[in-house]
C-alpha cells in the first residue's frame, strides 16, 4: 500500500506546515468542508466566488485531521491543538502535484480514457472486464476534471490498475492531466461537437484529446476506426502503439452478427454471445472494453461475462417502467451523436413516442446549425409528440415540423419546470417517455419529478 504522508506535501507539493505533526498520514482527500470524515485531508480551494481556505474550521469540526488553505489574515487556531495546517500558495496545484507525486510511486498499469462521448460508459464496461482478475480503481462518476482526477489518484490504496476518466473543455486541459496521470493504456472513444464552442473546431477537439498521450512515455494509444477525425491518426510517437476497434472500417477489433434491439446481441471473432443493454452504438463501448481486457491477460471467456454484466444506469439511457409507462433516462449529457442514438434505441420499443429534447451545450456558433440537424432526426413517422427545453432547441422544433410533425404535437419550454404539467398530461399506459438533453438543463429533475 502506498502511504502519503505531511512530509511529502513539504517536500514535494511547495507547502509548509504551520502547526501540526509531518509525520501524520495524509488520507481521504477532498475539497468540501461539509463532508464528515475520520482523519481526512482538506485543500481549501478558491474558486470564483469563494476561497474555500475560509472554511478550514468546518473542516476540521467535520473530523479533518490536516488542512491544506492558502495564507488567511486573522487565522484562528485555538482548540484546534491536535490538527495538522498546511500553507500553500496555491491549495489546489497542491493537490495536483500530490497526486502527480503518488502516481510516481505507483507500479500498476494506469488506463485513461477521454473522448467527447461514452467516456464514463466505457470506463464501467472496462471496469466490468478487469474486476475479475485485478483490484481496480475507477474513477467515481464524473470526477474528470482538473480536481476530480487528482481526487481519484489520491484514492488509491492496494489497487492494482486505475482506471481513470479524463475529461476536458478547454485548451491545454487534456496536457495536464496527462502529465499527472501518465497513463500506460490511452483511450479515445470518439471525436465530435463537443466544447467546439471553446475549441473553434473538430481538428482543435481532435489535437487537445491526442494530447493524452503527452505524459505517456511508452505504451498503447486505443482509437475508434469508424471516427471520421481519429481514423487519420496513424502515428504518435515510436514509443506508442496504436491499436483500432470498429464496426465499419477495417480495425484490429471488429464485431460480426450485430443483431440491434432493446438488448443488442453480436460476436467477436469465434467468440458469440455477448449482449448488452442499449443501442449499437454500445457496441463501440464494448470493444474497448474487449481490447483492453485482452492487453490485460484476460481471457475471453470472462471479458463477454464482464461486457455482459454492464447495464445502463446514472441517466445514461437507463431504462425506467412506471405505471404502464417506459422511460428511457438518457439526461446525463448530450451531443448530436448521442441524441442519435438514443433516437435509435427508442425505436426498438413498441408504444406511443414521446421525445422530450434540451439544449445540447457548448456548441457556440455552431448551436443553430448543430440543434436544426437534431431536427432532421425527428419525423412523424416515429415521434408522436415533441417537447423541446431550453434557450438553444427552437430549431429542433422548426425542423420537426418541415419533418412532418404536427404543430399542435410540438411545444417549447424555457425550462423544464414549465414543461412538467403538460408531460405529465400526455403520459398513459404504453408511452414510451425519451428524456435527452445536456446536464446542465436539468432534466434529471423531470425525470425525478415523473417518477416520484
């Protein structure tokens, strides 16, 4: 087990202590002082609007044994005698160059995963596979981000592999984790829209998520070969190795019999059976989920138990039945690639269809042209009634009609809240309910409000 201890902050993480014991244990990091904890460490991070240094009593009321803040005028110590205070200058690159510092100590296989869709998908479906032959660490949710994933390296604790999910929206982003994680297996799942608001372009998106490679000083590259932007990466460096899955174009990992439904059946090479909960586009998941653990050493027989194993959850396509009525919570996040497929995935059950879609995020210019292509998607054919959400949908709503939806079938909300009474009144015994759209509209909070 790998132990971090107040030392290794002085040494190594540009701190002091200022009152306190180094040889005390750093352990459980976390930045919110409102969280309960036996001998945690706190960082006090600055955010926008607070300094969270501020909080450190909280903290250490809370059973935080060592707080990491920046320099505080009038700091007030007293009763806190048995309590270790660290002083950085900046709590939060802190906690960065600790987790880079115990990744350097770390001798098991760090796997990373990015990509603008099906990162936290992927990561459970690998993590399915290798739980069966190693102790895994994963990342928790969505902790992606520049502190989420310093969080989840400082986890760590007799784990052999960690598996670890990568997110970024803006430049240089991708590098810095890179450089903490430096991980051994780099996954990319699929170059699309997403953040092209900040990026300006596919290419921009396509040479921030290569930059995952930046902290790897050996090791294998996974790409998906059906990705119109990755299919032209063919060479990082000659110390990378770049393996490909796919189901269209000629990869090192392809399916076969893909047979499509509300559980989507197909095989890999002399290997048949596997079976998962969702569209085809999981299938793309799978197959990486099927590379990795074959680099890993497992067999294959226990890789098609742990694809198997996935089911969707965490309002990723999750499948809910409420009083006659399916639901398919698909509010985690969306781009057009992913309203795609869950429009897809809705076809394969039987009912009246009712698809309510929110604004896809962090288009920027590109919002209009990207929100009237979802548009395309939706025809009377399929979609009996369309309920739109947010400032950015309008012109899915116009494009439905040019589709042939009726006027009367489609209504526009501002926010999902003005929307809930008129849900609810279309919803009877054999509705197929589609809830879609970017985290950050809230539409897990209809979700909530329908089933409760």
């Amino acid at each position: 087990m790998i132990r971090i201890m107040v030392r290794d902050l002085i040494n190594y993480c540009d701190c002091k202590i200022l009152i306190g014991d180094e040889n005390v244990e750093i352990k459980e990091c976390f930045i919110d002082s409102r969280i309960k904890t036996d001998g945690g460490t706190f960082f006090g991070i600055k955010g926008l609007n607070v300094d969270g240094s501020l909080f450190y009593k909280e903290a250490f009321d809370n059973g935080a044994k060592v707080c990491v803040i920046s320099k505080i005028i009038d700091l007030d110590l007293s009763g806190y005698d048995d309590k270790t205070v660290i002083i950085a200058k900046d709590p939060a690159n802190s906690l960065k160059l600790l987790a880079a510092y115990k990744r350097s100590l770390f001798n098991g296989t760090v796997i990373g995963i990015t990509g603008s869709v099906g990162k936290t998908t992927t990561k459970d479906m690998i993590y399915n596979v290798l739980k069966l032959n190693y102790n895994v660490l994963k990342t928790i949710g969505n902790q992606n981000s520049q502190l989420g994933l310093p969080l989840t390296i400082l986890r760590l604790a007799d784990e052999d592999v960690m598996l670890l999910e990568m997110g970024m929206s803006m430049k240089g982003e991708m590098h810095k984790l890179s450089m903490i994680a430096k991980p051994d297996i780099a996954i990319i799942t699929n170059v699309f829209d997403s953040h092209i608001g900040n990026l300006g372009s596919r290419e921009n998106i396509l040479k921030e998520k290569l930059t995952i490679t930046d902290g790897m000083q050996k090791g294998i590259l996974i790409i998906n070969n059906d990705n119109d932007m990755l299919k032209k990466v063919n060479y990082v460096n000659e110390m990378i190795d770049i393996v490909s899955f796919g189901v269209e174009n000629k990869s090192n990992v392809m399916p076969h019999d893909i047979n499509e439904g509300v559980k989507t059946t197909f095989s890999i090479g002399d290997v048949d059976g596997f079976k998962i909960n969702g569209s085809k586009a999981l299938v793309y998941n799978a197959l990486i989920a099927y590379l990795v653990g074959k680099l890993m050493g497992v067999s294959r027989s226990m890789i098609k138990i742990g694809i198997n194993e996935n089911e969707n959850k965490n309002h990723r396509l999750e499948v809910i039945r409420k009083n006659g009525i399916t639901i398919i919570d698909d509010t985690y996040n969306a781009s057009y690639e992913s309203v795609k497929a869950a429009l897809e995935y809705m076809k394969n059950f039987k009912g009246k269809k009712i698809v309510v879609l929110g604004d896809i995020l962090e288009l920027g210019k590109e919002s209009k042209r990207i929100h009237k292509n979802v548009g395309k998607l939706i025809n009377a054919c399929f979609v009996d009634n369309l309920i739109t959400i947010g400032k950015h949908s309008k012109p899915i709503k116009k494009q439905a009609k040019k589709n042939g939806v009726k006027s009367k079938n489609i209504k526009h909300f501002k926010n999902e809240n003005r929307s809930r009474k008129y849900i609810m009144s279309l919803l009877e015994d054999g509705v197929v309910l589609l809830v879609k759209g970017s985290n950050g509209v809230g539409l897990v909070n209809l979700i909530n409000y329908i089933i409760n």
